[in-house]
C-alpha cells in the first residue's frame, strides 16, 4: 500500500495512514530521490477502526511514536522499518525537516504487510 508518492521533503510534514487492524507485522519502504535533510520516524494509532465510506477507513487523531524508529536522513536511497507484533490499527511515518525549506528531495512511501 502506498502511503506517500513523490512527497517533497522540504517541510515537516506526516503521511497519510495506513490500516493495519488485523495484522501482525508490516514494513515500511521510503524510497528517496535527491538529498534530504530530516528525520523519519513512525507512529502507531490504537484508534477504533470505523469506516467512513465503503473501504476508507476514518483517519485517527491520536498518535504515538513507534520507540527506536527514528532514522536521519541525508542521501537519497532506499530506508527500511520492519515492525513485528503491531497490535495496533493504523501507522504512518512522520518527517522532520532541517533542512529550512531547502530541500528538492522527494519520497515514495510504501507499507508492506503480513497477518499473524
């Protein structure tokens, strides 16, 4: 499932969520163009798994860092998480730009996942 495509990398800034309620764990991919200045790290929601239409979940509110996810990046390539035992409904990846707004660096982020 992709969660971001071509997100530029030149501001603070979080991706959309991915539903994870039935599943035991997932890795997210972020594939990354041009050279950022940031950090990436991940965040999990326990928040009820509604629908608001037919297959879109409701977007959650309350997030959580995911401990020891935080991963700096300054080079393009290819940054990985693999996360086992997530009992929680939705993840997402969250950046940090220190870049003061400089960066022309682009992401495609994507989330791979496995049931128990």
């Amino acid at each position: 499932v992709q969660i971001a495509i071509d997100l530029l990398l030149n501001d603070d800034l979080s991706s959309s969520a991915a539903s994870i309620p039935d599943i035991y764990g997932f890795c997210v991919q972020a594939v990354i163009d041009g050279t950022p200045s940031g950090q990436f790290k991940l965040q999990a929601s326990a928040g009820a798994f509604k629908y608001v239409t037919p297959n879109t979940p409701q977007e959650p509110t309350n997030w959580a860092d995911i401990e020891d996810s935080e991963q700096t990046v300054s080079a393009g390539g290819v940054y990985q998480w693999n996360v086992n035992g997530a009992f929680y409904n939705f993840v997402r990846i969250v950046y940090q730009d220190t870049s003061s707004g400089m960066s022309t660096a682009t992401a495609t982020i994507t989330v791979n996942m496995k049931g128990a």
